[in-house]
C-alpha cells in the first residue's frame, strides 16, 4: 500500500518536517521550496495534505501565509501546537570552545541569544534552520555552527554540542493542516469537552466604524474570538481584509447568528474550516512529541 504524502515548507530536518512526522508518524512527507510550492503539491494531487506554519508564541504571525491560503483554495481541515527547540550543532569533532560562528534563520538566532554570547561566537543570518545544518555538513569546518531543530544532526550527521539551547520556553508555532477537499468536523456533542475552532475572512465595507460593528455579534452571541488579523489587499489602504479564529462550529445557534450579523457589514466572508481544537487549546499543554 502507498503511503500517504504530507507536504511542508523547508528542507529535510526543519520544525515543519518534525511536525508532519508527529502528526502523521507513517506518512511520507515531501519538503518545498516556497509556500506557493506547497499549495502547488496538494492542488496538484502530489500530496494529500500540507502542514503550514500560522503562528509563533515569540515571533507572531508567519509573513505571507495570510494572503497566500484565502486565495489557495485549499481548506483548513485541522491544526497542530509543536513546542520549537534548537540544538547548537556542528561537525563530529568540532568542540564548542573552537566555535566562531553560529549560522541560522534570523528568528532562531533572536530566540538563542544567550548561547551565542557565552561561547564569544558571531551570529550569521542564513534562509533556513534546517538548511543552515545542512551547509554546516558540506562546509565541514569546525569552527563553524548552526541552530537547528533536533531531527536536522541526524538527518545531516552532525554532533550536538549543547541541547535545548532557546531562551524562553514557552516557544511553540502553531501549524494548520490543509487539504483540497472540504471536510468540516461535526458539530461537538452536548456534555462533552470537544471543541471546533472556525476560520474564516472578511473585508468589511468601507464604512465608519464597519468593523466594530461587524464584530459586535460575536460579543454579543458569547462566541470567543482568538485570533483576529489584519492584511491589506493588493495594496489597498481600503480594502482591508481580516482573518479570524473563533471557538465553535457554524450550526451552533450563537456562532450561526455572529456570522449572519458579520455578513450585513462584510463585502466578502469565506470560511476556511471548520476543524477540531487541538488538545492544546483544551488542555493548555503542548502536545507529546
């Protein structure tokens, strides 16, 4: 039988190759270049799915995704909270006292400030974590290091000089899963704590005070918003689109009445999905690794 393929932006070894692994262990998984790549992949029949980064608890939103997934087609049928770690990375042999340079994204070498600066190193910024492991591996010069996720010294052989090396702890990016096909969960049976979370975009009509009350239904239906962001649109000062997250599903009596009063203020509304909570929502807890 064929194994399924779940694709993800970046090289072999990156966080969103750990976090199609832990989501779906027996999977394949199929690295792109670019966003668009990906999208490309599934809206092509390469792939079944693809795990895309949304959000960072320290760096915020993830550039592009915004504009790219309303018009991908593509839908949301699920999300997934990894906890992000960086290894202090280099060649076998090399010795953390001979480092002189640490190589990564500009994000990872933000989150690890303090390793850097105990072992006198200098930072350089590079396109990818796990890509940055991958050139350390073909440099092959020990003075030379990178931070990288864990699965990226296997994936490389390289040798971890120092492990879990992020200043805060609390770092975790939230992925959603996309698919060609819409698959909405079922509405939460009564008594129970499932959870659905909704995503949809709006443009609110170019009005005064269009969006205050465009989202007064929500407040006034008890529907918690979790996420509200704003991206202009090709450009526009006035065409400002909104991409929000609320709890619940769409036949719900309260969220299908926030949605009806969203429309009456709203020149487009899309839903995106329609999917379970992850246990990090319910339980306040990442998920096992």
């Amino acid at each position: 039988m064929t194994a399924k393929i779940i694709a993800y932006q970046g090289e072999p070894g990156a966080n969103s190759d750990i976090a199609c692994r832990d989501a779906y262990p027996a999977w394949e998984t199929l690295p792109c270049a670019s966003f668009e790549d990906v999208f490309a992949a599934i809206q092509e029949g390469r792939a079944e799915l693809g795990m895309i980064p949304i959000d960072n608890s320290l760096a915020g939103r993830v550039a592009d995704i915004h504009h790219l997934l309303p018009k991908s087609g593509l839908h949301i049928v699920g999300e997934y909270f990894m906890p992000i770690h960086f290894h202090l990375m280099a060649i076998p042999g090399a010795s953390i006292e001979g480092i002189k340079t640490v190589h990564s994204h500009v994000h990872a070498l933000g989150q690890c400030r303090r390793i850097i600066a105990s072992i006198g190193a200098r930072p350089v910024i590079a396109g990818d974590t796990a890509g940055s492991a991958r050139e350390v591996a073909e440099w092959g010069d020990p003075t030379r290091a990178c931070l990288a996720p864990p699965l990226a010294a296997s994936v490389y052989g390289l040798d971890v000089l120092a492990e879990n090396v992020e200043d805060e702890d609390h770092n975790a990016t939230r992925f959603v899963i996309l698919s060609r096909e819409y698959v909405e969960a079922p509405a939460p049976a009564p008594g129970t704590d499932e959870m659905v979370v909704t995503t949809f975009v709006f443009r609110v009509r170019n009005l005064p005070a269009a969006l205050y009350k465009a989202l007064g239904g929500f407040a006034t239906n008890g529907i918690n918003m979790t996420k509200l962001e704003a991206y202009m649109v090709d450009g526009e000062f006035t065409a400002t689109m909104f991409l929000a997250d609320v709890e619940g599903h769409p036949s719900s009596p309260g969220l299908a009445r926030a949605l009806e009063e969203l429309e009456f203020f709203t020149d487009e509304l899309t839903v995106l999905g329609v999917y379970p909570a992850a246990p990090y929502r319910i339980e306040g807890e990442h998920q096992p690794k």
